[in-house]
C-alpha cells in the first residue's frame, strides 16, 4: 500500500527520490472499518491522512443531530480539517469512513519536522489545499440554490462516482436535500413525463 503514497507523492514532481524515501517514514497506515472515524468534531486535529484505499466523508453536525456533509474524499486525497490542524485547534467537523479505508496519517510534530527538512512539501501542500478550495467552490456553484433535480443532474455529470460509492442518504446530505426529493429527482430524470 505504500506503492499509493510514493506514486503520488512522484506524480507531484515536486520531491526527489530521495525526499520521497525520507517523507513515507513519517506516514503511517491505519486501517479503518467502515463508520470509523479519522477525525472527530470537537476533539483536537492531530492528523492529516493520505487515502491509499476507500473513501470518507467530512460532514458538521447540526443542533439537532443531523450530519450536514460537506464532502467526500477517495483514494490518492488527502484528508483533514486543514485550518484546525495547522492552529492544533479543535476540530469544527468529522470526518468519518463510508468504505473500508487505509488511510496513511501523519502526526502534526512529524508534519512540522518534514517541512523543515523537506521545504518541497510546501509546494505539495499548497496544491492540496488549492484543491480543497477548488473543490469548495465548486461545490458552492454546482448545488447551492439548485432545484432537487438540478442538483441530481450536476452530480450524474461532475461527480458520476458519488452514485456507486455513497449511500443514499449521505448523498441527499451533501445535496442539501431529503431523501424523499432526491428519490423524486431520480425517478423523474430515469422516466422524464411525456407531453
């Protein structure tokens, strides 16, 4: 499984052999069952995580105990709550498996350190987190003041891999839908009514 870590880390082009070698030590494998969790809302970020195999999702919870997810996150992304885990502050979500995942987590001392022996990673880094706001902007244009069926149209589009890898009602989250509406979505996208 390191294999993922070091071909993505040399797809970057942005770390020698060498630096690739001395960075994997750092990033250790955790295997976690689906509906662990690698980070929790309100507990300290620690980490930052490499996704070898599986999938997450990164939701907040509301005051009356609803998941309001914000994302998911595949093989070959990174996950964490970013701001958090630089300011070693608590978390303000979770992030929690919806697959079997193999995760490789670096620790923020170790982070600290890689960084200051490795200043490469600093390109690296700074292309996860364009990433991260790429993929939050996107989000904010794509499902925000959409209709249902909209909605379900631009997942089927941009994101087709949501459909097979995420349960019904997480996708109904992300959409910021129920999961009544986004059954009625599909149902009028599969049988569109005839004139």
């Amino acid at each position: 499984m390191t294999d993922v870590l070091i071909n993505y880390l040399s797809s970057t082009g942005a770390l020698s052999v060498g630096e690739i070698h001395f960075s994997v030590q750092f990033f250790k494998p955790i295997r976690l069952k689906k509906g662990d969790f690698f980070i929790r809302e309100d507990e300290t970020c620690r980490h930052i995580g490499f996704i070898a195999s599986g999938a997450v999702k990164a939701y907040a919870t509301d005051k009356d105990g609803n998941e309001n997810i914000t994302c998911f996150k595949f093989e070959k992304e990174f996950a964490s709550s970013f701001p958090e885990f630089v300011a070693q502050e608590k978390s303000r979500r979770s992030i929690r498996t919806v697959e079997p995942c193999v995760i490789y987590r670096i620790s923020y001392p170790d982070y600290q350190y890689l960084l200051s022996q490795v200043t490469s990673w600093n390109g690296i880094v700074k292309s996860v987190l364009e990433q991260e706001y790429n993929q939050k902007e996107r989000y904010l244009l794509n499902y925000n003041n959409k209709s249902a069926v909209d909605k379900y149209l631009q997942v089927l589009s941009v994101e087709p891999n949501l459909l097979q890898r995420i349960a019904t009602q997480d996708l109904a989250s992300y959409l910021g839908i129920t999961q009544r509406s986004l059954t009625r979505a599909k149902g009028q996208i599969q049988s569109p009514k005839t004139l």
